[in-house]
C-alpha cells in the first residue's frame, strides 16, 4: 500500500512569524513534503518547499499568515505533490497552549477556535498564530483539522506538582498552574522508549513500574518524569520560561530578579520578558544561542562559553536527581531533539557524577552518530541511557489521522 492510498496528514506549525509544514504517512512516518515560509509580515519573507527530492525556495514579502498559506498551497500544486495525489485526509495543527481546557487532542469546530483564542493570554508569543494558522487553513482546505497541544501530555501531573505555592484564589483565578510544554515530543519518546527491545525485555520479570526521564534539549529545552508511560514532573511551567538553560530563556531563577530588574535596572514588564525570554540562557551568558556555536566557543578558548556551558549541564544533573527522588529511582534517561540527540559531550557532561544513580555512558556508543533509537550506556549498567529522535510532526500526524477517521 502506497503512503497516498493509507492517508496522509498535513501537519501545521504557525509560529507568530513562520509557518512550517509537512506531509507526513502516519503509517510509515514517511514525509512526502515540507516546508517552512520565514519572515511573515517582516517585508522580506522566506520560502522553502521541499519534495520528491528537490528543494523550491523563494524570496518574496509574505504579508500573513492567510498569504503563507496560500503561497504553500500555490507550491504544492506548483512543485507537487498535490495535496490530493498525497493522499491529505486531514490537517494537524500544532498548539502550543491548552491550559486546563484541552488535555487530548481534538477536532477543531468554531467553539474549539474560541476556546483556544480564550487561552491567548496564557500564552501571548504562540497561541494568537495559532489561531490564525487554523482559522486560515479551515478556509482554504474542506477536510477535518485536528488541534494537538503541546501541554496535554502533562494534563496528567498530580496536583503537587502542578501547583505553585501562592495564593490559591489568585492562582485559581488566573489559570496559574504547571502546565508544562514539548509534551508531544516527550510522549512519542517516552512511548518509543518503553517499546524499545532493550527496555521491553529488561521490564520482563522485573517488579515496579517503568520510571523514565526525558530530557528535550532543543533550543528550547525540558525535562519530564515518566511514571509508567504517565508525566508526572515536568520542567517547563505557566509558560516555556521555567526550568532547564535553554538557547535563549534563562530557565529557574529567584523570581525576585523580576522585581529587582523592574526597580533598579529601569526596565518595563515587558523589557523583562524579552530578557528572560530571547536574551538568556546560553545567549545571555555566551553571545550565542546555538549549542555547536557555543562548543566552537569553548574550542577556542572562550571562558564565558565553558561557564555557560557549565551553568546548563549543572542545571540538568540537578534535574535529573530531582526527578530521580519523584519516581523513586530511574529505569532510563533518554536524551532527545537537536543538542540531545547530536551532542555526545552534553551527554558526557550530564551523567557525570550521575553513577550513583546507575546512569553513566559508554564512551564509544555515546559518540557514535546514529539516527536510530539506542542505547548509549555500558553493557549491564543499572540504568539505561538511550537517545532516541524526536518526531513532533509523525507524533501529530498519527493523532491526527486517528482523530479524523473516527
Ligand atoms: P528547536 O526545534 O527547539 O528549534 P532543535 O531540536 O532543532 O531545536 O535543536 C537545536 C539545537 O540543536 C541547537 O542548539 C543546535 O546547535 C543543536 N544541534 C544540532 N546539531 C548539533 C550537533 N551536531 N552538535 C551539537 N548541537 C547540535
């Protein structure tokens, strides 16, 4: 059976100035198309659509994302495939926020736009080109849309980890909670983890629950605790900002800084928010968001890059033991997207100083280059440390197709 002939999926992700798709099978992951459209509404867009192996770029002012979406479809039928020779059945879009609204996916209708809208100011940098994505798309393609969100996979954490201790009024009022984020990558890799023959048959026989911790370092980046396949910690918080070092977000900090910064250092709300969010982490400590920037940094010298450096891997050690004293000890530790999935000196540094929970890496096979799911610990460790790639879109798709099928 041809991936066109089980059905396909479009899977959306409208970020407030991009626009990034794929056609995804579900059933065998293959992609058939993707793309991403750059610089919406900056005067100078970015185009590009890749398919049968040829890559179409173009550079042109895209005003919205009502005209990105229309220039996609344009190169779709342009530079093919056509949506319908791709076999599209249904569109996935990406959310980032569902709040307390939304812990499954669901099919998009009028009430559930709104309901998303309702959740806009919990999530001010993503859910309005949400929204937009899906109003847009809901017009110019007549089949069934599916909203997968970011935070539903951790709609499960118990209250104790989900709670912020401030005024319960206050927090109620206002929706602040842990809501956590990336919950669709740490769900397809906790997921791809426990079927793995390494783990599945090391769980033979063995009492307990499977207890996991997923680290997505990506340029965002966060941890998860997985307790038998259910998230019960999570890093990321209210919004994206809490937790580990991130590319450009400073992660846990005294939230007193925010109120230091305010009085003393002459900057607004909003000044803050930047500098917490696009002006921190490995940003604000090295000059540079990109973690094989910041390891060429190191290389030459750089002091600044190695403390940076430094800060990131102590934050996630400190994680990692924190989630290890939630689930009572760890089965496996996965690592996964961009520096996770690529960086074998992140790995290193991690684990260091972690054998005495079991975790520790085997130098060979953790410096090996592999797309593949693995085992990058020693033969016969007490724990596991796998990498295993993520796959945001494939994950969408699959929820996707068997949304819109039912
Ligand atoms: P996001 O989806 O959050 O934008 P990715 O998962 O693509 O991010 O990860 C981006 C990060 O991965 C960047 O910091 C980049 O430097 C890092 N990365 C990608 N390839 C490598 C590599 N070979 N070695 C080290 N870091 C890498």
């Amino acid at each position: 059976m041809t991936a066109a002939s089980s059905g396909t999926v479009l899977v959306l992700n409208s970020g407030s100035s991009s626009l990034k798709y794929q056609v995804v099978a579900p059933s065998s992951g293959e992609v058939l198309a993707s793309g991403i459209v750059e610089r919406i509404g900056e005067g100078s867009g970015h185009v590009k659509h890749v398919a049968h192996g040829a890559v179409v770029k173009r550079e042109q002012p895209v005003a919205d994302h009502a005209e990105a979406l229309r220039l996609v479809l344009a190169l779709f039928d342009e530079a093919g495939p056509s949506l319908a020779d791709a076999g599209v059945r249904a569109v996935g879009h990406r959310v980032v926020h569902g709040g307390a609204l939304f812990s499954a996916p669901v099919v998009v209708d009028d009430a559930v736009v709104e309901e998303i809208r309702s959740l806009i100011p919990l999530a001010p940098l993503h859910n309005p080109a949400n929204v937009t994505g899906i109003e847009v798309a809901r017009e110019l393609l007549d089949v069934p849309h599916v909203a997968v969100f970011d935070t539903a996979f951790f709609a499960s954490l118990p209250p104790a980890a989900a709670t912020y201790a401030i005024d319960a009024k206050v927090a109620a009022e206002h929706g602040v909670r842990r809501y956590g984020f990336h919950g669709t990558s740490h769900q397809y890799v906790s997921a791809a983890v426990a079927a793995h023959p390494a783990v599945s048959s090391r769980t033979v026989g063995r009492p307990g629950p499977l207890r996991q911790v997923v680290l997505h370092l990506g340029n965002g980046a966060s941890a998860s605790a997985v307790l038998d396949g259910v998230a019960v910690e999570t890093s990321m918080g209210l919004t994206p900002l809490e937790g580990l070092v991130m590319g450009t977000r400073s992660g846990d900090l005294d939230p007193a800084i925010v109120f230091h910064l305010v009085r003393n250092a002459g900057l607004s709300v909003d000044e803050v928010d930047t500098l917490l969010n696009k002006g921190s982490g490995l940003k604000g400590l090295a000059g540079v968001n990109d973690m094989r920037e910041l390891q060429g940094l190191i290389a030459s010298g750089d002091s600044q890059a190695a403390l940076a450096l430094e800060v990131y891997l102590h934050r996630l050690r400190k994680y990692v033991g924190a989630y290890a004293a939630v689930l009572g000890g760890v089965d496996v530790l996965t690592f996964t997207a961009g520096v996770g999935e690529n960086d074998a000196r992140v790995r290193a540094g991690v684990v260091a100083g972690l054998g005495f929970l079991g975790l520790s890496v085997d130098p060979a096979l953790n410096d090996e280059r592999s797309s593949e799911a693995r085992v990058v610990s020693p033969d016969g460790s007490a724990a596991l440390v796998m990498v295993v790639p993520t796959n945001e879109e494939l994950a969408i798709a699959r929820q996707t197709l068997e949304l819109a099928r039912r």
